[in-house]
C-alpha cells in the first residue's frame, strides 16, 4: 500500500475505485503501530477509525452523495475538540477530560467524510515550539529522531511527514503550525486571522491563533481550505471568505509579482545552511518572473517580546478556568482552604505553562502594564502598521520560516529566551493577522528547511499560487523512517 | 529591573504553587528581563485599537439544550443534579 499519496491523489484513486477507504486506513493504522513507538505523534489512535472507513466504501459502493475526504485518514492536534473524545491538551490537568461537542473544523471535516484516526502530541496547551513541553513526553523528527520536531503542532507535522495519516490540523498561536512544518518538510499554513472557525480550539491566546491545515502539497492546503474556511457564527471573529475556491488558478504563476525579503529576518544569528536556501528560494521566485527585492521591517526586533507578553496576558485569562472545580481531575477537596485548594490543584500544569501564567499575571498588572502589556500592544499596532505598509509595494514577502535547523532534543529546554528567539520569524503573522505558509525547500545535512511567504490579509488565495510557484522547483527526498 | 519578591507575589495571587521555587522565579525573571526590549521600541506615542463588534454581528441569543447524555460523563451526579466539591 502507498501511503505517500497527497490528499488530491488520495481523492482520485478512492474516486476511481482503485482505492477502498478502508486498506488505506488499514495500513495507516498498521503503520502507526509500526513507527509511533519510535515517533511518538499520537496521543490516541481511534479505534473505529477503520469501521468509519468502512461506512465511507459502504457509501460509495451504495451510489450514495460522499464527502469530497472520501474516508481520508487525518490526526487532529489534541487541542481541538472532536466529541465524545478525550482532549487533553497534553496536559494532565485535562487527562480525562471527554469533549461534549465538536469543533466547528471537525464537524465541517465530518460532513466531508474525514475519517480522523487520532489526536497527535504538542507543546502542553499549545505553549512551546518543540512538543518538549507535552506532560506524555515529546515527538520525535522523523528525520532524525534524536532532534525535535517543531512545535506546538509537533505531532501534526510528524503525523504527516512520517505517513501515519494524509494530512493533519494544528494551531498557529505565533508559528505552531508552520515552525514544525519548516523542521518536518511538510507544508503548513497559518491563514489570515478569522479565515477559520476557532469554536471548539482549546483557547490559549485566542486574539491571534488560528486553526491551519498541516499537508504533503501546497494543493492539498488548498483543497483543506475550501473545506474549512467561512463565516461561523459560534465565532465572531471569522470572516466572509466568499466561497472563494483555493485550488482554482493555483498553477497561473507569479510572474510581475513583486516580493519583499525582509532583512530582519536573514540577519544576526541565522544559521549559514538557512540563508543560503533563502538565497536558493529567491533565485526560484526571480526564476518565475518575480521581482525580489530586500526590505526593512523595524518592528520586527521587538515582535517577540510584544509576542510573548500579549501570549502570557491571554493564557493568564485563558487558564485561569482551570482550577479543578469547573475543570480538573478527582483530587479531593478535604483540608484545603479555597485559595490553597487551587494552588495545589494547579500543580499538575507542567513547568512551561506554569511559567507563562505568571508572566500573564505579571505583565498586565497594576503597576507593570504601562511598561509592558501596552507597549506590546502599541509594537503590535505599530508592527501592522509597517507590514500593512510594505503591502502597498510587494504582493508577497519572504524569509525562513525558522532562521535555525532543528536542534537536538533537550538542547534548548532550559533557556526559554533562547527558546523565544526561535520564534522570531514566524510570530509576525499572528500579530498582523496576515496569512502565512512554510514550503519544504532543502535539506542540510539530513534536517529540513522551510521557506515561509506572507500575503496581505485575505490575500490567501494568491499566497498559495506563490507557494505552490515555489514547491513545483524543489525534489526533497522521502523522509528516512 | 524586577525582583523576584514581585514575581513570587504575583505567582500566590495567580493561585500557582510550585515545588521548584527557585528555579521557576530565576527563569521567568529571565524572560521578563527579556521584554526589557520594549523600551527600545520608541512606541510611546502609538495609538492601539481595539476592534469594536456591533451588536448586529453577534449570535443571536438564543438557548441552544445541551445534550442530555453530557452528564453520563461526570462521576458525581444525581438525576440531573451535578455534586461540586464543597469548599470552605
């Protein structure tokens, strides 16, 4: 059985009736059992996952209306609800919690015939960028399993780039989707902000996160878009995307396009092996007809800083609920005073989360806020400002999607600013709202490395079309698990 | 500069006890030092605005019945009623 297939191929030969749902979902099942003990993307696997498939075949054989997923295997990041199913956020704070409706992503995949076969790892309630951070222990790069694999959607990346499943949804807090996309060779999109329903996503800073796809092919992220995107009025902050469809024209090209390369993002402290596929990248757009040209984006030096406090001032909000009484697991309250009772209860947030709300408490309060929380907002007003600007002037901008390569496991774990700084080229998207994507472009000394373009908000339609421009030079190999 | 008193009181109104006391202070006095950087920006005389949402554009306010069965799912419940933990 050819696992490698993309999500169009996929459609095409189930379609076709050279495919039955289930053998597909069979053998992705077996291979989950077969690499996950070495992986370690999934949190559970479903195990009706293969009678779901059979329903689908059932479906098609009857001449009955089938979904365009037509029983495709998908992982779904185990911070968005799928009903009746643990969500535990790879947390133990929410170990046993079972989800009592879906998230609107889900329900719409549902509808499509998704068939998901389980909830993949990532950084405990999205917050980290390697999966280190999961209270289950973290996932491994399929490219070299001693390295990490991206994160927070570490388990959706490797999901996908190990061929356990066709494709996956993360969420993109400041580059969860695209970082580990960037560390795993796969694509990953992060769309503009509202493109996609957040009702059922587990809320970690809700005003910049979104869901995004996590694909083999620039293609099949489109096909997921025309699934997922639109108006949701369980949330208000989803947009009219005018069921625009993502795939038509995807293949029209760039040519007269003009791209900006923004220079805070190939400086100090990139590694010599990302620049020069940045330099290759470039090469390939000009190659295409495109204008590319440096440009200057001075917020970006304190995007991270404003990134990280406006983080830890939503999380702080955001996880306050989870004081063992309206969430939580049997502790009994016996001897404890109210306040102590909680303070106990919270213990089982891992260290990361724990760090991060007493930055949340610390930054917005009385006091601090002026010094902190508020000049991260005026940075990330400031910051839109600038890219807004830039957008007169290019159609697309470029840059790494990581300016390192991945790093070893444990290498980084006890130095969160050097953690922070990982982020740098990714969370300006979450910040302007503006849509974003990784492409697989090289691989250094058996790592992968990610090329990411930015469009203008609600220009995700055109950003593909670059992206796609640029997956059609690259060759990678196969993943060597 | 912060102290780490600060930063221990902020962690008891936040309601978080940690066993790594030390240690959790020294990292996220790192991280706050870190955010530092902002004063470099030059922002001070930005504007930022919040987004207001109308009225019109919200969910009508309309009682959606939870699924019955839900409450299968908790361990402590009688008929209808669900025991919370009793606190002093």
């Amino acid at each position: 059985m050819n696992l490698k297939l993309s999500a169009l191929e996929f459609v095409n030969e189930v379609k076709n009736g050279n495919l039955s749902a289930e053998d597909f979902v069979s053998a992705t099942i077996e291979r989950i059992k077969k690499i996950d003990g070495t992986l370690h993307a999934f949190l559970n696997v479903n195990k009706k996952a293969v009678e779901q498939a059979q329903l689908v075949d059932k479906k098609i054989k009857s001449g009955k209306k089938v979904g365009s997923c037509f029983g495709m295997p998908l992982s779904v990041k185990d911070n968005i609800c799928i009903k009746h199913s643990k969500t535990t956020c790879a947390s133990k704070m929410l170990e046993n919690f079972i989800a009592p409706y879906d998230a609107t992503v889900i329900s719409k995949l549902k509808e499509q015939d998704a068939v998901f076969v389980g909830k993949v790892n990532l950084d405990e309630f999205a917050m980290g960028l390697t999966t280190e951070f999961s209270a289950y222990g973290p996932s491994k790069n399929p490219w070299n399993p001693d390295y990490v694999p991206g994160g927070s959607s570490g388990g959706s990346a490797v999901s996908v780039s190990a061929f356990e499943c066709v494709a996956s949804l993360g969420s993109d807090t400041g580059g969860s989707v695209r970082n580990p996309a960037s560390f795993c060779s796969v694509v990953g999109f992060k769309p503009t902000y509202g493109l996609i329903s957040r009702y059922g996503l587990i809320s970690y800073a809700n005003s910049i996160e979104q869901i995004g796809p996590i694909t083999r092919t620039v293609k099949d992220t489109a096909f997921f878009l025309n699934i997922l995107s639109g108006l949701d009025p369980n949330d208000n902050t989803t947009i009219n995307s005018g069921n625009q469809d993502f795939l038509d024209g995807i293949e029209l090209g760039i040519e007269g396009k003009k791209i900006g390369i923004i220079q805070e993002m190939i400086g100090e402290g990139i590694d010599p092996a990302v620049l020069s596929a940045t330099n290759e990248a470039v090469s390939k757009l000009e190659g295409f007809g495109a204008k590319c040209e440096t440009i200057s984006i001075d917020m970006v030096k304190y995007s991270v800083a404003s990134y990280y406090t406006i983080t830890a001032t939503e999380a702080g909000s955001n996880l306050a609920r989870y004081d063992n009484l309206r969430y939580g697991y049997d502790f009994p309250v016996e001897g404890f005073e109210f306040n102590s009772y909680i303070s106990k209860a919270r213990t089982k947030f891992g260290p990361e989360v724990i760090r991060r709300m007493i930055l949340g408490g610390f930054v917005p309060s009385s006091g601090h806020a002026g010094k902190y929380f508020l000049k991260a907002l005026k940075v990330k007003s400031k910051l839109t400002k600038e890219v807004l600007e830039a957008f007169k002037k290019y159609d697309y901008l470029v840059a790494p999607t990581v300016p390192i390569l991945p790093f070893k496991i444990g290498e980084k774990i006890d130095d969160p600013v050097a953690l922070f700084l990982v982020d740098i080229n990714t969370v300006l998207a979450n910040l302007t709202g503006v849509p974003s994507i990784s492409v697989p472009f090289s691989i250094s000394n058996g790592l992968p490395i990610g090329i990411q373009l930015l469009a203008k908000p609600n220009d995700d339609k055109s950003l593909l079309k670059a992206a796609y421009s640029l997956e059609s030079t690259v060759k990678l190999p196969d993943v060597p698990i | 500069m912060v102290t780490e008193e600060e930063i221990e009181q902020v962690s008891k109104l936040m309601k978080i006890d940690v066993h790594d006391h030390k240690e959790f202070v020294e990292k996220v006095h790192s991280m706050i030092n870190y955010f530092d950087i902002l004063d470099s920006a030059g922002v001070e005389d930005e504007e930022f605005t919040i987004k207001d949402l109308p009225l019109s554009c919200l969910r009508s306010d309309k009682h959606i019945p939870y699924e019955e069965k839900l409450i299968e799912l908790l361990k402590n419940y009688k008929g209808t009623f669900v025991r919370a933990p009793k606190m002093v």
